[in-house]
C-alpha cells in the first residue's frame, strides 16, 4: 500500500470516528455496520431517529471533487434504494468530507440524487461541486478548539433538523 493510499484510509477512518463521536455526544444513537469479510454493507452507519431512520455513508476525500470512484456500485444502489422506499422517513445517503476545502466542508448528498447524478454523467470521474451544493445540504460546521484535539465540530442537530426538513423542499425530480 503506497503512502498516499494509507493517509487516505487515515484520514477516512478519522473522519468516521469525529462523526460517530459528535453524533453521538448529542444524544443520538448511531449504530456502525462492521465490514466483516468484505461483506459489502450498503453504508457505514444507521440511526433511527423520532419521525426519521438515516443510513450514512461517509466519504472522505483530499480532492476538491469526489472522486465517483470512491462509491461502490452495491452502496450506490442500496443508498438509492433505501432514500426512495419512503420519502421523508427514510433517509439515505452519503456525508461527504472534503479536506482540502476551506473549514474541511462536509455536505450530505442524498441517495436517490447521486444515483440521479452518476446515471446522467456517465463518465464523468467525480461529483460535479455545483451539483451537490444544489442538491446537497451543507452540514453547518466551525473549527475546534485546539484543546478539543479535533478537525471540525459539525452542527449535527442543525443538520438533521435540515435532514427532517428536506422532505418539505426536494430539489430533484426524478421520475
């Protein structure tokens, strides 16, 4: 494994942790689904949530576009899927850390729009940034206290009341 390749993981793994670590410290349970002998779970996490079940795919990438590379296939269709079966209730979909933004910017894009958006750009190596900042919610962030020993404190309550909010004002279409 090259170098680049393991601070990525790193990172990523890193990312996972802040996240599961911050949701949870504000009183949501979120429970990770364990890849164990690569038996391709469709996201990295769920939370059922009153009026709400999430599944969570969390991405993390230095570039300043997502590399589509970086979702499977099988987490495409099940992340879709599940974001269709009831519209308002369920949610599902990928959270989305950029590194290399200002504020490491981290937005929610949902599964039924990036499987709109990987149908319709076939060929197209990652999620266009004006798309997802249509299509996605920017999951409000600030920096931490260097004491605190973390990246970004992330608004999670601010971003699932945009979540529960998000079934009042779809952006896409999709038929």
């Amino acid at each position: 494994m090259s170098n680049i390749s393991a601070e990525n993981i790193k990172a990523g793994k890193r990312f996972e942790k802040d996240f599961s670590q911050q949701y949870r410290s504000n009183g949501y349970e979120l429970v990770r689904l364990l890849d164990v002998n690569k038996n391709r779970q469709p996201c990295d996490y769920f939370s059922v949530l009153p009026g709400m079940t999430c599944f969570f795919e969390l991405k993390s990438t230095a570039c300043p576009e997502l590399p589509l590379i970086d979702i499977r296939p099988h987490q495409l269709e099940k992340m879709n899927l599940y974001d269709r079966s009831a519209p308002g209730v369920i949610h599902a979909g990928f959270i989305i850390q950029f590194r290399s933004s200002p504020n490491n910017q981290i937005y929610y894009m949902p599964g039924k729009a990036m499987a709109a958006y990987a149908t319709g750009h076939a060929g197209n190596a990652v999620l266009d940034s004006d798309y997802l900042a249509q299509n996605g919610i920017l999951i409000p962030t600030r920096k931490a206290s260097p004491a605190a020993r973390k990246y970004t404190v992330m608004d999670i309550p601010g971003f699932l009341s945009a979540l529960s909010a998000l079934q009042n004002r779809e952006r896409i279409d999709i038929k």
